[in-house]
C-alpha cells in the first residue's frame, strides 16, 4: 500500500517517473507493474470476504501475477549468461571463469607433460640411431682400410727351388747347393726382408717333432728391400756331396729343405713365409741327376698359418 502511495504521489505531484524505472532492471519493473494492477483491483473491492467468487478470481489473479514474475526472473538470468557459456571441465573450458582457467591449465600442462615425455622417447630412438649408424659406418671403414690393405701388402712366396750343381773338369756331379728363389706378388715393397735356407739328409721319414730350426748363418743375413714383382734368392750354406746324392737316389735315406723369408709389409705388420720339400733326386743313364722338390710336412704357410708364426718365430736379428 506505501508503494501504491508513493507512486501515487508521484504522479500527484507531476513529477517524471520515467527516471525511477530506467534505474530499475527491467525483472523488477514487471513486478511493480503487476503489483499495481493487483492494489488497483483490491482496493475497488474492499469487501472480498462477501463475495466467494470474488476471492476465488483475486487468489488466480495472485497466482498468475507470481507467475509471471517468476517468469521474467529466471528470463533476466538467463539473459545475464554469456552466449555460448558452458559448464567447466577437463577438456570443456569455454567459459571464462577461473576454474575453468585452471581446467584448461590443467589440460595443457597434462598434454606438455605427454609431449615432452614422447620427445624424450623420440630423441632416445634418434640417439640410439645416430649411434647405430656410427658403429655401421667405422665398421664399413674398417672394412674397407682391411680390404684395401689386403690387395695392397706385399705377398712373399717360394718362386722356385733348386740345385746349383758343381762339376769337374769332365763334367761330372761334385756336389750341389740347395737356393730357394723368393717372389713378391703384392703391390707394395716388402720391407727388413731376410730369408733363411737349411737341408737335412734322414735315414727315413722325417720325425713329426723336428722343429724346422734355423740354420746357424740366418742372423748373419743382411735385410733387403723387394718391390713389387721382385724377386730374391737365399742358398743353403752346405752343399750336398756326390755320395749323398747317390743315397737319395737309390731310396737308401730321405734329403729334406726348408726355409722361411720374414719381413714387414708397407703398413708395418710384421709378415713370414715358410716352405718345407722333400727332395727327390733321380740318376739318368748320361751320368746326371734330375731333381725335383715336393712340399710335404708342416712347415709351409703364410703368416699366421706358419708352424712358427710372426710372433714365435726363430729370433733372428733385425727380421723377426
């Protein structure tokens, strides 16, 4: 009723009211509106008890009135929302509130976290790849050095063996003199070359714990420097007599040579060649002998394939 007076003598007085409801929202506006209606009816029926079917029009009335003020009020909420406002949570953060600020924080750091962590992953393969390709890399430049090194060596072996023979003045055999004829087939010098030669005669087999020894002269061998293709020759120091030669030809004892050449190759591996033959000698009807060499026995191979490898070989100066 103090509301309905005071509006009253608003406009009593003249004044504008305009200027109280535009400071007023728009919800609370309605809500005076129908209030006014409401008084405004009450008060031209006073007496409502009287009439029973008055009441029952006032009480819709009221309920109406709440209505619709219910009405405009959850309308002016809604209009307070922002447009395309939507509850906060992880991975939905279009509002702009703080827990959503924190949502969407939360959702980055976690997504970081994963990123950082496959990088770490990634980064590992990568290293472990890098690493991979290295080791296949040297392992191919190993290679390829060893190939090279391979066909560039110098390679010493036994060219040919013979018997320098020593006749009188009639032409007849006095003895002979074992030489071996030595031959590098690499591409590149073979370096501090010595070559040593012996000979043995045996009543039969050769044992198979003879030790191939070197001869006494061996250390007195000067080294040599054969190119490629050269070619060197080392002599027994001992001759073979006639009689020897007599008892290997008819069968009655057994003539063994053998010999080794040591020397360093152009990329300062220390390399040896060792050759072992039995000798065969046989008489022909002018009074001559035909010899021929076979290699038998272990003492034939190339440097880690010698029966006195590089590294065990006979001490000898300034070779071995």
């Amino acid at each position: 009723m103090d509301l309905e007076l005071n509006i009253g003598n608003k406009l009593a007085g003249g004044e504008n009211c305009s200027g109280v409801f535009d400071l007023m929202p728009r919800r609370y506006r309605y809500v005076i509106v129908a209030a006014v209606g409401w008084l405004t009816l009450c008060a031209q029926h006073p007496n409502q008890t009287a009439n029973p079917e008055r009441r029952q029009i006032d009480t819709r009335i009221g309920d109406a009135l709440t209505n619709i003020s219910t009405t405009y009020r959850e309308q002016a909420e809604r209009a307070q929302r922002a447009p395309g406002r939507q509850p906060c949570g992880p991975t939905e953060y279009k509002s702009n509130d703080d827990l959503c600020a924190q949502w969407k924080a939360a959702d980055a750091a976690e997504k970081s976290a994963w990123w950082a962590a496959f990088a770490g992953w990634f980064g590992g393969l990568s290293f472990l790849g890098v690493l991979g390709a290295i080791g296949v890399a040297l392992h191919s430049n190993w290679i390829a050095r060893d190939t090279a090194k391979r066909q560039l060596r110098a390679y010493i072996s036994w060219d040919s063996v013979t018997m320098l023979l020593h006749r009188d003045r009639n032409g007849a055999v006095i003895d002979g003199r074992l030489q071996i004829g030595w031959k590098n087939n690499g591409q590149t010098p073979a370096l501090s070359f010595v070559g040593d030669l012996d000979w043995k005669i045996f009543d039969g087999k050769i044992p198979d714990d003879f030790p191939y020894a070197a001869s006494a002269n061996a250390d007195k061998t000067g080294r040599l420097v054969i190119g490629p293709g050269g070619t060197s020759t080392t002599a027994a120091d001992e001759t073979i007599n006639l009689e020897q030669f007599i008892a290997v030809a008819n069968g009655s004892q057994r003539a063994y040579v053998w010999g080794w050449a040591a020397y360093d190759d152009a990329f300062g591996q220390h390399r040896k060649t060792e050759i072992g033959c039995e000798v065969s000698i046989a008489s022909q009807a002018d009074g001559t002998f035909r010899v021929q060499f076979i290699a038998v026995g272990p003492h034939n191979g190339i440097d880690d394939g010698c029966l006195h490898p590089p590294d065990r070989a006979p001490k000898i100066r300034h070779a071995i």
